[in-house]
C-alpha cells in the first residue's frame, strides 16, 4: 500500500482503535511504520520520540536486536506448544528467572498474554483459593476508585474509572470501590502526614461492614496511572498488607504498568515497602515484541492448588496463548537486557533527572504538582496553583498539550487534567532533553493560547 492509501479515509475506516473516536482519528491518522530506540517513524518519515514506551510497554526500547534474535531462533524452532498437554524449554526457564527476581516467595508463575488476562486470572486465583483452604463464603474483591485492571468483565468490574466502565454496567456482582491516596486532592480533606493514612484505614472499615468472611482479595496498582500518576504515600501499602493479612485477603498488585523496572525496582513490590500475595505482569515483560503476561503468586497459595487428580484443586483457568514459546523467549531475553543493562538504574537516574527538570515547569503558574518514581512521571495542571483550583474542563489544557507535542514529535500520555511520561528505559540524556524541551514549547503555547 502506498502512503497515500495508508492514510486515505477509506482504509482507516475499517479500523477501530483503543478508546479513540475514529471519526476524529481520520481526520488526522498517524501511522507509525518504523521503531528505533525510543524512536518512531510513520509513514511519512516523520520521527517521533516515543515518550511514553508505546503504551507503558517497551521498556527495553525499539529495534532491541537481542529480544528480536531470542525470537526470530525460538521462530526456527517452534512457534506453539500444546498449551494443555505440555510446555516449552523456553517457558519453563521464564518462570525459573522469574521467581528469582519476584518479591519474597512469589515463586510460581501462570504465564498467559494479557494485562486483562493477569488481573483477570488473579482474582480468579483468589477465589479458588479461598474456597479450597475453607472460606468458602470470601468471594468479594475490594479495588480502588480510578484504577484500571484491563478491559474484560472481571477486570472492568474492579476498574474504578467511570467512563470506561459505565455504559457496560452491570458489571460483576462483589466487587467494591475505596478512594485512592490522592493525596494533592484528598476526598478526606485531610493532609499527609497527619491523616496517618486515613485512606488505607478506610479499607478495614470497608472489610469489617462488609463482613471479612466474605472478602477475597484486594486490588490496586501500586502507583496508579489514571488520574496522573497516584503515589502510595510511605506507610500506606504496608498499611494494606497489615490490614489483608489481619483479615486472610490476599493482596494483588497490578503491576502491569509498574513492573519491569518502571519505577527503579524490577517491582514497585520492592521500590516500596509492602510485597503483595499475587503480582500481576503484562506489558514491559515483552516490552511488546510479543504479546506476554503472567501472575506470580506466593507459595502458600500455590500449595492449595495441588493435590491429586481427583481432587479437581488444579487452577481452574487457562488461555490458549499462555506460555506460548515465542513469548516466554521475548521474555526471556528482555529480562536479560533489564538485568544485563542494569535499566532499573537508569530509571531511577533518568526518572530523577526528569522529576528535576519537570519543576521548572512551575514558572509557567500551571502546574499544580509533579508526582512520580523510576521513570514513569505526572505533571498535574491546574488554573491556580495557590488555591489548586483546576482548569475548567471545557479548555481541556492537558489534552492541548499532549496534542501540541504530538504535534511536535513527542508522544505522551495525557487527560484534561494531567500530562504523563514513561519513555522507554534506553532513553539517553540528551534524548530526555529534547524530550523535555518539546514538553516545555507545547506548554508555552499552549498558556499563551489559553491565557492572552
Ligand atoms: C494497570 C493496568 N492493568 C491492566 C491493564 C490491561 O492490560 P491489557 O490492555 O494488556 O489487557 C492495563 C492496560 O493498560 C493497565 O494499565
């Protein structure tokens, strides 16, 4: 197809992207051809810097030849193995470098293709758990207001995100909703450090009403991505793990976005304090060469799911495309390139720099506050950053000026109220700087737009 093709109406109307209105896609299509480092390049020639790893993903960076090669070799030898009747060589030494670099005794692993799939499985897990060590009854799942957990019932029904959930509702039955530590906009009204981490106290109150023999399992992501970048204040996941232990809930992290070294550990299990009972991976364990997840989960759980054939206490679940060979040999080899390189390293020293440099932005009288770990950082706008009213949503500011530096060749996450980066773990300095510089000129414009 040429280029004029690619991008001509007709062609792009057959397609539906992630939550993206088509009729305003094809006003202005991009269509990314090539991928180098932290560069794309659509078809026609245009680079630009992937500030957002695709989409929380290709930790590894573009055009990785050592992931490619692992793939390309596993491709010569066997693309599928029977997922119900057997596994692989590279599948089984995956779960093997896994569990050495899981948290504590997180040391066996489902392997399947999705984030959805992860969290999905997860609280399945949870649930057969349960039932299997004689709580028949704790079936309810707690999550947290803004959290994403994927797309799929289950995961949408934990999902705390109106409006990617609403207009499929009902969703599930049992599944409850607590308020994350939003702590720039706290819906207590109160001010860390005094409120002694009033929101995760708030979780045990939940359990006791709600009853704790009913209660399965909690889940959250550690750092939340919907709503700008949410950071678990210090004490507040220890906090959670106290109260989940207190009250035999097994705590699950969705750690699809946060795993892989996003935020300077190769978990935020262990950036932060508390280790979860089941983690979920997506995303950066491939850094998207090939479709690869996974949940691990800790021993004691994993022990009440063996037994004898007649015991039917097997997990009952599975994928088609779980432990698919190709995938655990992306896997394998972006584990290496994450060890090997020491990128957890570099996302704590390029994510510094960043967080660093993001404070100048405060010159501009827009931004409210900066949040972040590792390299995955959150600017939040605001009109007035005294009183931290924000913007009215009408301007939509954020959104102009993710718009604005796509414009400008940077590729960034962003929503009305908040603007994020996550470029892949390879970005070099002087890349972080023409990152930051075409951050800097959307915003300039943008305020100038906005405001004279
Ligand atoms: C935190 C989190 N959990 C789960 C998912 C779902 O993953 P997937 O889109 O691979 O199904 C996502 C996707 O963005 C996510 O960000």
């Amino acid at each position: 197809m040429n280029t004029e093709l690619l991008t001509a109406p007709e062609s792009l109307r057959r397609l539906v992207l992630d939550l993206r209105q088509m009729e305003t896609f094809i006003e202005d299509p991009l269509v990314i051809q090539k991928a180098d480092g932290v560069w794309y390049e659509d078809v026609n020639g245009r680079r630009i810097l992937d500030g957002i790893s695709g989409i929380f993903t290709v930790n590894a960076g573009h055009n990785n030849r050592r992931i490619i090669d692992a793939i390309k070799a596993q491709l010569d030898t066997m693309a599928f193995a029977p997922p119900l009747h057997a596994t692989s060589p590279p599948a089984i030494e995956l779960v093997r470098r896994l569990a050495e670099v899981t948290p504590e005794d997180l040391n066996t692993i489902k392997l399947l293709s999705g984030g959805s799939e992860a969290t999905e499985a997860a609280m399945k897990l949870a649930r057969q758990y349960h039932r299997q060590t004689g709580n028949p009854g704790k079936f309810k799942v707690i999550s947290r207001f803004h959290g994403y957990h994927g797309a799929t019932m289950g995961a949408l029904s934990a999902t705390g995100t109106r409006r990617r959930k609403t207009m499929f509702e009902p969703t599930l039955h049992g599944f409850l909703h607590v308020h994350p530590p939003t702590c720039y906009r706290c819906p207590f009204e109160k001010t860390f450090p005094d409120c002694d981490v009033f929101c995760a106290r708030t979780v045990e109150d939940l359990v006791e009403l709600e009853g704790p023999e009913t209660v399965a399992a909690l889940i959250l992501e550690p750092v939340g991505n919907t709503g700008g970048i949410i950071m678990p204040p210090p004490g507040y996941l220890s906090e959670l793990r106290e109260i989940c232990t207190r009250h035999d809930i097994l705590l699950i992290y969705d750690e699809i976005i946060t795993g892989f070294g996003r935020t300077g550990g190769m978990f935020a299990a262990q950036t932060f304090e508390a280790a979860p009972d089941i983690l979920c991976m997506g995303k950066g364990m491939s850094s998207g060469y090939v479709p690869l997840a996974g949940i691990a989960f800790r021993d004691s759980i994993a022990s009440a799911f063996l037994g004898r054939e007649e015991d039917e206490v097997e997990f009952s679940h599975g994928h088609t495309f779980g432990g698919n060979p190709l995938a655990a040999a992306a896997g394998l080899a972006n584990l290496a390139e994450i060890q090997d390189r020491d990128l957890c390293a570099s996302a704590r020293e390029t994510g510094a720099y960043v967080r660093q440099r993001l404070e100048d932005l405060r010159e501009f009288g827009i931004v409210g506050d900066i949040r972040g770990c590792g390299l995955l950082a959150g600017v939040e706008f605001v009109a007035d950053p005294e009183t931290r009213e924000p913007f009215d949503p009408s301007l939509k500011f954020g959104v102009r000026v993710g718009q604005s530096a796509l414009e400008k060749g940077l590729l960034t996450r962003f929503d009305p109220n908040w603007i994020a980066l996550a470029p892949p773990l390879v970005i070099t300095r002087e890349e972080t700087d023409l990152m930051l510089e075409i951050l800097w000129d959307s915003i300039r414009e943008v305020v100038k737009k906005t405001r004279y």
